[in-house]
C-alpha cells in the first residue's frame, strides 16, 4: 500500500502531519511493502478554496490512501471515487502515522 501523508516539511519519519490535505507544503509517500519514505514538495500548496487539485501532482504515484488531519466533504468524495481512502489523524508525527498503519488503527473518514 501506498501512503500519501501531508506534511510541514520535508523531515522524514520526524515531519509533523499538517492541517490539511490540498495545503500541505510537502507530501510524505509511505511504502508499506518497500517500509520506504519518499517526499515530494506540493507545488499546489498555495491556491484558492476549493480550487486546489493534489492529485493532479500525486497520480503517477499510484496513492492508495491518504492520511491527514482534516480535507473537505467533496475531497475526500471524489478521492474515494477513485478508489482512495481517507484515514484522519492530527498532530502527529510520521512515524507515529507508520506505526498506526503497521498496527492497523487508523480511523477512515467519513464524508
């Protein structure tokens, strides 16, 4: 599985989960059977409400699922339409996040 995970900064497993999803200075992508980081900066983060389009920069990667503090009822809808859950969690760090994927007690969201 493949992990996309918003985050501050570009730290790592000791990068904080930012706020939310579409305005996130950088992506942290999680590869579960790799137990790989990559991080990519979001050249999307500064943009109008509701106009913002991450994916557009994350569909090569084949996401599975996002991991965020918070993202929009339409977000989280069309993600989920195109096969992508949605796990909420705040305030964390990424390794804290990996290690809640690994135990498996992350919380879906629901829209």
């Amino acid at each position: 599985m493949l992990a996309c995970i918003p985050t501050k900064g570009n730290a790592g497993l000791e990068d904080t989960v930012f706020d939310h999803f579409g305005s996130a200075p950088y992506f942290t992508l999680y590869d579960t059977e790799k137990s790989s980081l990559t991080v990519l900066e979001n050249r999307n983060a500064h943009h109008s409400h509701g106009t913002c389009h991450p994916m557009n920069q994350l569909a090569f990667y084949r996401v599975d699922c996002v991991i965020c503090s918070g993202m929009g009822r339409r977000a989280v809808e069309a993600l989920n339409a195109e096969g992508i859950r949605i796990y909420q969690t705040a305030g964390e760090t990424v390794k804290e996040v990996i290690d809640k994927i690994q135990s498996n007690q992350l919380t879906e969201m629901d829209p």
